[in-house]
C-alpha cells in the first residue's frame, strides 16, 4: 500500500513539475537542477533525523 501510495505522489509532483517548468523564467535545466539537489536534501535530512 505505502508503494502504491508513493508512486502515486511521484506522478503528480512530477507532473506539477513538468507544468511549473514550462513557466518559468529561466532554462528548465537549471530549475531541474536546483529541485534535485533539494530533494536530495530532503532525502537525506529525513534519514538523518
């Protein structure tokens, strides 16, 4: 249940983020940067703590 769950999240925010690059001002690639590294952030803080 809890994959199903999780997969489900992952297709939305990755559609909203799809939407939200298509708006933004500067190179979606910069954008798609800065998002990884903070999700990667908080990955790794929610491990942490």
């Amino acid at each position: 249940m809890a994959i199903r769950t999780t997969i489900g999240w992952s297709l939305i925010t990755s559609g909203i983020v799809t939407l939200v690059l298509a708006y933004l001002p500067y190179p979606s690639f910069y954008w798609g940067i800065g998002l990884l590294v903070v999700g990667t952030l908080v990955f790794v803080t929610r491990r942490i703590f």
